[in-house]
C-alpha cells in the first residue's frame, strides 16, 4: 500500500482518513502531455502526485486558456469530486511523465458508511479548501496583473529543487498562469529586468533578487 501524502488538502487531515484513501487507491501511470482529466468530465476520483509534475488548466468562456498552476509530488486535487459528481472544473495534463494516485468517489463513500467518523473530517477539510479557492480567485480577480506575476513566480520558484534555479516557462506560459496577454507580461518582465530583478531569455527567467521581487509582490500599487 503506498502511503497518500501528507499535504495539501490532505495536510490537517487525520491518520485514519490519510490510511483509508491510500487503502483504496490504485495507481496511474502518465506520459507527457497526457490528460489525465478535462474541465467538464464528470467527477469521480480524488488524486495524489506522487511523480512528475502536472498543469492545471482551464478555458475561460472567450476560449482562451489560463493554466493556474504546476503541481508537484506530494499534492493533492479533484477532492470535490469526492462530495458530488459534477463536471470537473479544470483540466489536469502531465507536464513531464508523471505518476498519481486515485481513489475513487464510490470506495470511498463505501468506506465513510462503515466508519461515520471520517464524514466530519472530510467536510472539515472541504472547508478550508473552500476558504482558499476563494482567495486565489479574489487574487485573480482584483490584483493588478504586475503584483499577480511577481507572486506566481515565488510560488513556482518555492516549488523547485532551489529557488534559484531557471524557471523554463515562456512568457506566453506565463501570461497563461495570470490571466494576461503575452505584451502585457513581456513588458513588465522587461521592466524588472532592467531594475536587475529577473534575468529572463528564450529558456525562460532567474529571479535574482528575491527581496524586491517580495515587495512587489506585497505591493498595491505597482
């Protein structure tokens, strides 16, 4: 039995919880560039990297997609899917070769009948998780696009082996994860480098100074 990571939406959850998904769940093996799911499939199964690394994406209604973010090991996602059978609401695709975990909607509410318990726990979690969508999407919806770009490049670097490593995103990719164009992110890109912030090429970007970066990342007002 592999163990299911402890973190993400699984991160304050209990170790009887954390035992029975990683009871029921089987594994799934992707190549790059393989969807694992699309933003609309109905719902049925919770997942867990456990290697590689996958995009999260969505279309919005003009057609164009956005990607939100890159997730690596240890993540978990698709929990709502554990509480209904709705449409999925992104599309998850492997960015490398990936491997994930999956447990399924039915196991799992087979398990909750047997052990009430876990229900509680389980909608305990479903609310945090609620509180923090809703803050990603007030970020989205109301930061200006500059201070949206210097916190979605901390958060990829935070996710590397070293922050200092080149993130190797283009910034069409870029302006995918924040919701703008790609003049929009080259220009502010150009700005930050002339100020010796990003060193960026065709192979993507260096944060060279993470203090200012961090401040404009607070800022209002850019």
């Amino acid at each position: 039995m592999t163990a299911f990571p402890n973190s993400g939406f699984l991160s304050e959850a209990s170790d009887g919880l954390r035992e029975m998904l990683a009871a029921q769940a089987s594994e799934i093996t992707l190549d790059q560039g393989q969807v694992l799911f699309e933003q609309g499939d109905e719902g049925d199964a919770l997942y867990a990297l456990i290697e590689g690394m996958l995009e999260v994406s969505f279309l919005a209604m003009s057609g164009r997609k956005l990607a939100l973010s890159l997730m690596r090991p240890g993540e978990v996602f698709g929990e709502i899917a554990l509480f209904d059978n709705g449409p999925r609401t992104a599309t998850i695709t492997a960015a490398v070769p990936s491997r994930v975990l999956r447990v399924r909607r039915d196991d799992v509410m087979n398990q909750i009948r047997k052990q009430p318990d876990l229900a509680v726990d389980m909608i305990r979690l479903a609310g945090l998780r609620m509180r923090w969508m809703g803050a990603q999407l007030n970020e989205q919806v109301f930061l200006p696009m500059p201070i949206r770009l210097a916190r979605k490049l901390l958060h990829l670097a935070s996710q590397q082996d070293s922050p200092s490593e080149r993130i190797t995103l283009s910034q069409s990719e870029l302006a995918e994860f924040v919701g703008a164009t790609r003049e929009a992110v080259s220009k502010t890109i150009s700005n930050w480098r002339r100020s010796n912030v990003v060193e960026a090429s065709r192979g993507g970007l260096v944060i060279q100074d993470f203090d200012a970066l961090r401040q404009l990342a607070e800022s209002d007002l850019i």
